[in-house]
C-alpha cells in the first residue's frame, strides 16, 4: 500500500515536472520572439538615433526619465481614487443595510409590543365576559347562594393558591367544575 502511494507520488511529481518543463520552455520561445523581433530592433534604432541626432535623442531620453515619475504617479493616484471610490461605496451600502435593517427590526419590535398590548386586552376582555355569563348563570341555577359561588370561584381563578402542595391541587379542567358549596346554601335550598 505505501509502495503503491510513494509511486503514485513519484508519477505525480514527475508529472509536474514534464509540464513545470514545457511552460519554461514556452515562456524561453516567447521570450526570443519579443526579443529578436521588438527589443534588439528597438535597442538597434535607438543607439542608431544617437549617433545620428544626439541632442533630439538625448532630450527625448531626458524626457522619458523624468516623465516616468508623473505617469507612475498618476496611476498611482488613479488607482487610490478608485479604490478609495469603491471603499466608500461599500462602506455606504453597509451602512445603508444596517440603517434598513434597524429600521426593520424597529417595525417588528413595535409590531410585537402592539400585538402583546392588544393580547392582554383581549384576555381580559374575554375573562371578564367569561365572569359576567358565569356569573349570570350561577345566580340564575342557584339564587342568591349562586353570588357567593361566582365569589369563590371567582377568587380561586384570579388568586394564586397558597400553601397548597402540588398533589392536592385540582388538575386542569376541573377547576372550572369544582364547586365549594357552603353549608348555609345547602341548608337553604
């Protein structure tokens, strides 16, 4: 297994430098074409140039060193503005998404806050609907003995019970059926 892995690694390797080898050699074959057609040529005209007018050859190469700072400097510049442009841009779309999203984040909050004002009224507009048919119907099934019943159920829903233990308190559903019934009532009727 690690023979096999080590002339895998071996062909992989002598691959790289066959093609490592080709991209030389066909950068060396490029290399000669600009030099034998464009530099040699160049470099042959120029020196030709000088000897022939020195003082036009000698002011164009005068004026190309000292050009090369301006130019170099105007890219330089030109590539700071726009990248400087895009920095600013993208800051901006940044801070633009932020600013949308607070304001997003400020809609559902209040949104929220509203839904849980509305949530509460319509819990105690319900209970309190809830109390008075409650109410109605005790005093009507048990006279006046039925007041005193809304009164304690009453109390036994909106009070907390105390020192009650879990096991002895009513499960659920049944609390709304359980009924305290007073011994006076059970003596009236």
């Amino acid at each position: 297994m690690a023979d096999c892995k080590r002339e895998e690694s071996e062909d992989v390797q002598e691959g790289m430098v066959t093609y490592f080898e080709k991209c030389a050699e066909l950068v060396r074959q490029y290399a000669d074409v600009i030099e034998q057609r464009y530099a040699r040529p160049a470099l042959a005209l120029w020196i030709r140039s000088f000897k022939e007018k020195p003082i036009t050859m000698t002011f164009i190469a005068i004026l190309s060193v000292l050009s090369v700072l301006p130019v170099l400097s105007f890219v330089g510049v030109s590539i700071f503005v726009i990248s400087s442009i895009v920095f600013l841009a993208a800051v901006s779309a940044i801070a633009a998404c932020l600013v949308t999203e607070s304001i997003i984040v400020s809609i559902g909050i209040c949104t929220l806050c509203s839904l849980v004002l509305v949530a509460v009224l319509a819990t105690v507009f319900f209970l309190s609907v809830y109390s008075v048919l409650r109410f109605l119907l005790l005093v009507r099934s048990s006279g006046r003995s039925g007041l005193k019943e809304w009164a304690m159920e009453t109390r036994q829903h909106l009070l907390p019970v105390r020192g009650v233990e879990e096991e002895e308190r009513p499960d659920g559903p049944d609390v709304a059926t359980q009924h305290h019934i007073s011994d006076y009532a059970s003596q009236t009727d």
